[in-house]
C-alpha cells in the first residue's frame, strides 16, 4: 500500500496529513476528550491499515 500512497497523495492526505492538523487545531482550541480520542484512533486505524500490512514477521518489507 506505501506504493498506493505516492500514487494517490489524496490518500495520504485524508490518513495522515487532515487529522494531525486537526489535532492541533483541537489542542489549540481546548475541545473535548472524546474528539481527542477519536482523531487519535483516526491515527492508529490508518497506521494499521496503511503502514502494518506491509512488515512482516521478522521486520522485513514484504
């Protein structure tokens, strides 16, 4: 998926890049723990769709 990453940047855009503005603009702001906690889960679903597939068990790219 990395490859499908820099092929479509929108992708990264959406996973990555939109919810670390939007948590800073939320620690800016002072909102509630429960957005908080869902731009954070937003993070670890991406990480673990995105980044998690592609290392293998011993730590090599597959």
């Amino acid at each position: 998926m990395a490859e499908g990453l820099t092929k479509h940047p929108i992708l990264a855009y959406f996973t990555f890049v939109l919810p670390a503005i939007l948590l800073v603009l939320e620690l800016m702001v002072g909102t509630n723990v429960v957005i908080l906690a869902l731009t954070l889960l937003w993070f670890g679903v991406a990480f673990g769709v995105l980044y998690l597939p592609l290392v293998g068990d011993n730590g090599s790219k597959a």
